[in-house]
C-alpha cells in the first residue's frame, strides 16, 4: 500500500470529496514528518475521516468528543482512531476497527478512499496515519464506551468552513494553532489542524480573521456559554 495518495479512481466518488482525494497524492510528506521529530518509542496509530452527505445539510465529517478522564486527549474532540493492534493489516484496518469500536458504525458502508501522509504526535507519541472515507451508506452512530467517548457527532462542512466559528487557539504551553467552535465542541489541536488542511484541500474555505487569538480556557467557557453549561 502506498505511504499516502489515494486508495481508489477519484472519478468514482462524488464531485465534492475528488479535491481531497486527487490531492492526497501531491502533499509533502517530509513537511508532515518535520513538524516535530519522532520519538524511538513512538507507536503505530491511524484515524477515520469519515465523510458523508446529509440530505439537507450536505456534505459532513464524523467527529467525536473524548470522556474526560484526565489523559493527554481526554475531553478532546476527534477523529475516530486509536494505536495499531498486531492483527491490523495496515492503517486501512486499525482506522476502521476503532472506528466501529468507538462509534458502533457498520463498516460495510464506509469506502476509504485515500491515504495522508504519516503524522507525528509529540504529546502521545504517536505516528498517526490519517484515512479518508466516504460514507456511502451511513449508519447509526453513538458514543459506544462513555468512558472513552461522551458524544459522537456528523458535523456539516459549512460550520466547519464558517468565518463565524474560526479563530485561533492558545495553548498554556504557548501553542497556538486553528480551532473551531461549535455547539457543544470546542476543535483545536491535531484534529483542528487537519480539518484546516481538508478545507482547503476540498475547496471548502473562506476567509477568515486569523487575527484572532482565543486562550483555550476562553475559548472552552464561550463554547459552554452558549449552550447554556455554565
């Protein structure tokens, strides 16, 4: 299989998703691999970037909100995903596995459709290879485990693509990066910095103020304001 590019024709998925695809074959690899240097210890991991259509709302991707259990990725949100077990043929088979572990989806609808390249994860030491799906027949989806999962969600491309709910993230670390705010959801890290890429990758991106620096514990209490948590 190869290290990333697409898995099938792009001419035989549908016309909003073959940007994503037709470009997973062209991105820079060593650029994904020196955004931080792996560690010798560093564990095999995929993720599922589901993609559907919803009737009404159009194109969607799968997320899901980590339990918050005190770990480096607790009360995250995420791709479906998780570490290589010995009898995963490839990341394909990990990203699906876990998918269905953690979101109970029916496999046999999902359709991956390429590959991204590998990522390194300093925080949780992990090379994280990035699986684009369509969902051609979606199923039901739940948060399986609440000790790992607390919601799973399809979230509609255009709120994700919404100047309105983008800005830009601080970490106390002093890590600042992309983040999305949405109902419930607060996107930022890894998972935000992907969703960044397949924006504009899918030609779904519009203008917005990267000017605006949010501290995550503000950005968290704005996104629990308004829905009324706090």
């Amino acid at each position: 299989m190869a290290e990333h590019g697409p898995l099938v024709d792009p001419a035989t998925i549908p016309a909003w998703l073959r940007p994503v695809v037709e470009a997973s074959a062209h991105l820079d690899a060593e650029m994904f691999r020196q955004l931080s240097a792996p560690t010798e210890d560093a564990r095999d991991a995929a993720v599922l970037i589901l993609f559907g259509e919803h009737e009404t709302r159009g194109p969607d991707v799968l997320l899901q909100l980590r339990a918050d259990r005190g770990g480096a990725h607790s009360g995250q949100v995420a791709f479906p995903g998780g570490s290589s077990e010995p009898e995963d043929d490839g990341p394909v088979a990990t990203a699906l596995r876990e998918a269905v572990e953690e979101t109970g989806l029916d496999p046999a609808g999902v359709r991956p459709v390429a590959l991204l390249p590998r990522l390194h994860i300093p925080v949780s030491r992990f090379h994280v290879t990035p699986v684009v799906a369509h969902w051609e027949k979606p199923s039901r989806v739940w948060a399986v485990d609440p000790l790992e999962s607390a919601a799973v969600a399809r979230v509609p491309i255009a709120d994700l693509a919404d100047p309105a709910n983008r800005f830009m993230c601080r970490h106390p670390s002093g890590f600042t990066g992309p983040a999305f705010a949405l109902p419930r959801m607060l996107v930022w890290g890894f998972t935000a910095a992907l969703l960044t890429l397949l924006l504009e990758l899918g030609d779904w991106a519009k203008p917005w103020d990267g000017s605006d620096i949010r501290d995550l514990d503000a950005a968290w209490r704005s996104v629990r304001q308004a829905v009324g948590e706090v």
